[in-house]
C-alpha cells in the first residue's frame, strides 16, 4: 500500500497519523489476507499457491517499506526543525512562542517513536545522555516514559557531519529499560 501522493511532510501529525494507520491495514487484517490469499483444498488445483504467498508477501515488505520511509522522512524532518528552534531558543531564552514550538516539535519526536514502537508514552523527558563520536556523532539518550515507574525508553539519535546539511535522525531505541539501567552505546 502506498502513501498517498499529497503526503510530503509530517507537520500535520494527526494527517501523518492516520497515514500510517491506513498503512497498518494489511498488517492488521493478515489473517483475513491469508484467508483469502490462500487456496483451500477444493481449489488448490486451479491456484498457484507458491505464486499467490510470494505475491502477498511482497505486497507486505512493499506496505512495510513504504511505511518505513514515510516514518524516516517525518523523522529527519522533525529533527532539523527541533535543530534549529533549539539554536533560536539558545539565543532568546525567554521567548514563549519558541518555546511553545519547540515542545511541539518534541512531541512529533515521541510519536514518531510510539508508531515505530506501538506502544502509547503518556511522559517523555530526557534524563541522561552521552555522545559517540564516529562519522558524526551518536547520543544516547535514556528517557523517562513515565511518572508512576521507573519506566525508561533509550534512543540513539545520530547527527551528521556539519558538511552533510542533515539534522539529528533517531536511528535506533530500546524499550522495556528502567532508571536505574546503565545508559550503554548500541
């Protein structure tokens, strides 16, 4: 399934949202798509089982692939906007409207996160990072995802070479962690 031709941008996060929703459709509904995919006994002469499963299964990494860019492109988006409203908000530290903006674009960070991991973030706020110096530089970041636990998400968040004119992207994450768990490179 593919994203419609109008998406370009993650800024509508709600539109961004049901995108990926719609996208999730094959997903949700494999067992219904196995169902009607697949031949039953009575017609398994007059269907190519073999061709129809690897025709679904390509449908599936095709939905998933075109999910996958759709999420990494909203990624890199969102990390050059936050990039650059951290930059203003360093030079105007009192400035409401930067500030308001910038949790905003916090928020489509964490979201982004919740539809790779599925999972629903009532609380999102950095406690810890370090930084790996490779090609650019990797943080990681532990986050608190909750106020009643010790609950924890650790995100490595890579940033490029100045030269490369990209922001920050999430490029990996660990979920299921707690504070007391030793923020380690991965």
């Amino acid at each position: 399934m593919a994203a419609p031709s109008g998406v370009r941008t993650c800024e509508d996060f709600a539109e961004f949202q049901e995108l990926l929703r719609v996208m999730r459709t094959i997903d949700d509904r494999i067992v219904h798509e196995l169902n009607t995919t697949l031949p039953t006994a009575s017609f398994a002469g007059k269907v190519d089982a073999n061709q129809t499963c690897k025709e679904l299964y390509q449908s599936l990494r095709e939905a998933h692939a075109s999910r996958e860019k759709i999420i990494k492109n909203c990624i890199a988006q969102t990390s050059n906007v936050v990039k650059t409203l951290r930059e203003e908000r360093e030079k105007a530290q009192d400035d409401v409207a930067l500030l308001k903006q910038l949790r905003q674009e916090q928020t489509k960070v964490k979201l982004q996160l919740e539809g790779k991991t599925n999972e629903k973030y009532l609380v999102f706020v950095a406690i810890q990072y370090k930084a790996q110096v490779v090609a650019g530089i990797n943080y990681f970041i532990k986050v608190s995802v909750s106020n009643s636990t010790d609950e924890c998400v650790h995100l490595r968040v890579f940033q490029s070479l100045p030269h490369e004119n990209k922001g920050p992207s999430l490029t990996s994450y660990e979920t299921g962690k707690t504070k007391a768990d030793p923020l380690n490179y991965f």
